[in-house]
C-alpha cells in the first residue's frame, strides 16, 4: 500500500537513480501519473513530457478496455473485442472519438511547443498502476516507433496480467509491486484523488522541466543522451 502518487513516485526514483544526471525523459501517461512523472524529473534530473493514449471502450461498458490508441492515431486491439460486441464500425468510431480527446488534450497541455523528441534517448514510461496493461501497451509502442536509446516502463503497482504483457515492449521494467489480488490501481494508494487537467498543464509547465526552445531542446537532448547512452554501454561492458 502507498501513502499517495508522490510516495510511490518517490521509491520508483530509488529504483531508477542510475540515470540521474544522464538527462532521462520522463513521459507521464495522464492524467494520473503526470505528478508522479514531475517527481521523477525533478530527482533524476531529465525532462518531463506526456504520453497521450487512451483506452478504447468496450460497447455499454465504458470501464472495459478493449484496446488503447495513441495520439498519431495507431491503435492496438485486445483480444477479447469482438467478444464483448465491438464490430468492425464501432471500432472506427471508438478509435476517431478518443483520437478527437487526445488531440484536444495535446492543445491543453502543452499549446505552446510541440512534444518533445524521443529518439536516441533514455525515456521512462511511467503511470500509476497497470490494471489491463492496454494503455502501458500502447504507450511503449508508440515511443518504440520513435527509436529511444532505452525505453524503460516504471509502475508502483501492476496486475501479474498486464506485466507479462508489457515485458516484451520496454527494454527495463521497474514495478514495485505485483499483488495476487487486484481488482483496481487505486485499492493500492491510501490517497487517490482524481487528476485534473489544470494540474497536468501546471505540472508540465514547471520551470527546469522542459526546454523552452523546441530546437534547440532536441539538440540538448540528442547529444546528452548520446552520451548517457554511450556511458551505459561501456557500464555494461
């Protein structure tokens, strides 16, 4: 059981404290982990972002995953879709529907600068908990498209389900907890209060967090995380 977010933000840093300094980006899967992702900026030294997915909802079952869509509008289905009564054009609609969302949340969070480059860096995937594993799994996917140095998926607490089903996406996985029993994310935090999305662009507009200057922010980028990658491998060897 964690106290709150910032808690379990707190130990997954412990965890993650070798890239301190090596200028990791931090992508946050809103709305929930986006303190938890400023947190981990702030102690690893790296730069905060978002991850914009979004689950895909079953028919008259807005609770049921059954897939999830990034905000270039690749979507990933679960196995079970068909199962539950997705056709083919509910599908369609679902996918444009949550797409128009992520769109809109891109515009809120973050209007004055475009997302920040991901290839050729070390990059943390973080959220609050993994139920399903459908919006870790499209998040790691979409950033694997992006060609990270290293992709590393950071989670307080997880289902043995959704583990098993991120493990092959990311080339780290740091979870903290695996419990037998688990039912939601938030029978895990002891505080769990809703994330709105006034916070998450506060969060992302934190001085030190981000480089103002989109180009010359991917020039910094690139070249520190070519060194932080280059220092990692000679670490290992």
């Amino acid at each position: 059981m964690f106290k709150d977010r910032l808690q379990a933000a707190q130990m997954l840093a412990e965890r993650l404290m070798r890239y301190r300094d090596q200028f990791p980006l931090i992508l946050a899967i809103p709305r929930g982990a986006v303190p938890m992702g400023a947190a981990l900026a702030h102690a690893l030294g790296g730069e905060l972002d978002v991850v914009l997915v979004h689950k895909l909802c079953a028919p008259l079952q807005p609770e049921l995953a059954i897939g999830a869509i990034d905000e270039t509008g690749h979507a990933t289905l679960a196995p079970h879709a068909a199962s539950v009564g997705a056709t083919p054009a509910y599908i369609t609609a679902e996918k444009q529907r949550q797409w128009q969302v992520l769109r809109e949340r891109r515009l809120r969070y973050s209007p004055l600068r475009a997302p920040i480059a991901m290839s050729d860096r070390i990059v943390v995937v973080v959220d609050d908990g993994m139920a399903t594993g459908a919006t870790m799994q499209a998040a790691l996917t979409a950033v694997h498209r992006h060609r990270p140095a290293r992709l590393i998926c950071a989670v307080p607490v997880s289902s043995h389900e959704a583990l098993d089903t991120v493990r092959p996406l990311a080339d780290e996985v740091v979870c903290l907890s695996v419990p037998h029993l688990f039912q939601a994310v938030g029978q895990f935090y002891e505080v769990f209060p809703q994330i709105e999305d006034d916070e998450v662009a506060q969060c992302l507009q934190q001085p030190g967090l981000f480089s103002p200057l989109p180009a010359q922010a991917e020039k910094t980028s690139a070249s520190r995380s070519k060194a932080a990658a280059a220092s990692l491998g000679a670490s290992k060897g």
